[in-house]
C-alpha cells in the first residue's frame, strides 16, 4: 500500500532561502549557460539539459561527515552520449566526480597499466596506448573529439546541494529563452532532506555526547517553478526512483499531478540498469532490455533516448 504523502514543502515558488548559499560564480555559469543555449538554438539546434549523481548534505558546518546516496551518475553520463549523438547540445549538470560522459566507459580501469613507455631517439620518448586494456579507444576518442571541437558539450559542476539547488534554477532560467527547443532531463538523486545550516553544529559531532539523533528538513521541490516559471515552454522529463516496485507507477503518476511536467521515468533500484517505465499523462511504455542485448552492450538509456526523441519533436509542434 503506499505510503500517506505529506505536502511539497516551502519554496515551491523557487525562491531558496538563506539555508541554501549561492555559489560565487552561478551568475558566470548561468552566462555561459544562456549563450550555450542560445547558440545552439539559433543554429536550429535543441539543447538537453542533464542532472547527473547523487547530492551530499552536510551534517556539520565544518564537514566531517556528511549523507549521500548510491547514484553513480551512469544514467546521466550515458544518456548524454545518446542525446549527443541524436544532434542534441548538451548542457551536463554533474556532481562532482560521478561518472563522465565517454571516459565512464574506462571506470575502474587503472590508466597507468594500459600505457607502454616507448624510448625513442635522442632522448625523446613515445607513451602507447594498449588497446586491449582500453577497448575501442580510438573510437572513443574519435566521437569525444569530435563533441569537443563543435563545442556540443558543456559540463557544469556542483558539489554540494546547495549548489546544485542554484545552478538547476539558473539552468531553467537560462533555457527559457529558447522555449520549446530545451529539455530538461532530470536523471540526478537529490537528496530529499537536509540540516539547515542555523541547525547544524559547526564542529564535528563528538561520540562522547552518545548515540545521535537528527532532525532534517524537506529539501524544496524545484519541479514545481521550473515548470511553472522558469521554462515553462520546456520539456521536461523527471526520473522517480523506488526500491519497492508496488508503488513506483503510482508516484510517477502522482510526480505528473502534482508538476504538469511531460513524463516521468520510473524504475527500481536494482533494475534500473535494465528495465524503466516511461509514464506520461496519458500513457505507459516500458523499457526492457533484453538478455541478447545486454550481450551486445546495448544500453537502456539508447531506448530512453531514442523514445523521448518524437515525443519531444511533436511537443515542439504542439
Ligand atoms: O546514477 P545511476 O545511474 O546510478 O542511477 C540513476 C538514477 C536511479 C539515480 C535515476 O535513474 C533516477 O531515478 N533518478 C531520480 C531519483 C529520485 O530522486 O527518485
């Protein structure tokens, strides 16, 4: 059965409170956001913005310890290859660390033993690169290159949730302008709950005072004026996650109620890497993968991707 629903908590009209501090340089990036955009758009070009990882909420002012949550920031980092390759422009809101688009897919890898030190004459040298360490590298390399030169990604970082609270709403604002072009594409885990800084110990907690308890505030939905104020004319797709699968359609449902965005993509913890539900007001479309194309390497973000493309296409020509 699912679980009573307490009611969006304050800041629903997107004005963050003095709990959340602006980073220093949001008016620089919301900048390099709004020409990005605007660049791109006016070369007909639609622009994606991505929210990528898992947030970290401080436990003390002076942070020892601090929450996190488990998201590697996988779906984020491949989604955007797949909108690159679509003809998007992506704009990659990422926290810091969690995965990166094209170099994700050598995670785990240790650099130094895929390298071959090669002398070379008069005192020079050559480093190779061995290709069975790094599987198809030069193609890689190639598609990343290319994305460089024509400027079709533009990575924004944030640490804190704080900062990504402010760098998501410059975001929005920054895409207005190009109205029906942008989506957004909110596949990051944001933490639901934090301590608001007059709350919060300055020092590290000390195990001397026993056994802790903490009291934590909503973190401020910012779905609700993202869509309502600061692009309104967007596209907007959000990402539920739940552990219990009895329960995942209904929130996604209830997430579309309560934010009148386009869709929701659902899934479950341990599946999401192979199974989500696409669920729009008036429709639900899963996603699987199957065992052939886990064989093949295909990723379930292809199949997101490439389903939001027309739904996107016809939203623009409403
Ligand atoms: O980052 P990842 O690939 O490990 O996981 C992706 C995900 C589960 C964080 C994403 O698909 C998602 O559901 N994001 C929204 C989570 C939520 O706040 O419900």
């Amino acid at each position: 059965m699912a679980q009573p629903h307490p009611p969006v908590p304050a800041a629903a009209d997107g004005n963050l409170s003095e709990e959340f501090a602006a980073p220093s340089h949001v008016e620089e990036v919301r900048k390099l956001m709004a020409e990005f955009a605007e660049r791109h758009s006016a070369s007909g070009r639609r622009v994606v913005l991505i929210t990528s990882g898992g947030t970290k909420v401080p436990l003390e002012s002076r942070t020892v310890r601090f929450l996190d949550n488990f998201s590697s920031g996988r779906r984020g980092a491949s989604s955007a290859e797949y909108f690159l390759d679509s003809g998007y422009a992506v704009i990659f809101l990422h926290r810091h660390r969690s995965l990166y688009p094209f170099i994700r897919l050598y995670t785990g890898v240790n650099l130094l033993d895929s390298l071959r030190f090669q002398p070379g004459d008069e005192g020079t040298s050559h480093v190779l690169v061995d290709q069975k360490e790094l599987p198809n590298i030069a193609a890689v390399l190639k598609r990343y290159q290319a994305v460089k030169a024509a400027g079709l990604l533009l990575p924004v970082e944030f640490n804190t949730l704080s900062e990504y609270l402010h760098l998501l709403k410059a975001a929005a604002q920054a895409l207005n302008s190009i109205g029906s072009n942008a989506m957004f594409y909110l596949a990051a885990a944001v933490s639901d709950f934090y301590i608001p800084v007059s709350e919060m110990p300055e020092h590290k907690i000390q195990s001397s005072n026993g056994p802790l308890q903490i009291s934590m505030k909503m973190v401020p939905k910012m779905l609700k004026p993202l869509v309502k104020d600061w692009a309104p004319q967007a596209f907007v797709i959000s990402f539920k996650l739940e552990t219990n699968p009895s329960i995942l359609l209904e929130c996604a449902r209830r997430a579309l109620d309560t934010y009148n965005h386009q869709a929701v993509v659902a899934n479950v913890l341990d599946t999401r890497h192979g199974y989500v539900v696409i669920v729009t007001k008036n429709s639900q479309h899963e996603l699987i993968l199957t065992e052939e194309e886990v064989q093949k390497e295909i990723e379930i973000e292809e199949k997101i991707v490439r389903n939001l493309l027309p739904a996107h296409t016809q939203f623009m020509n409403q």
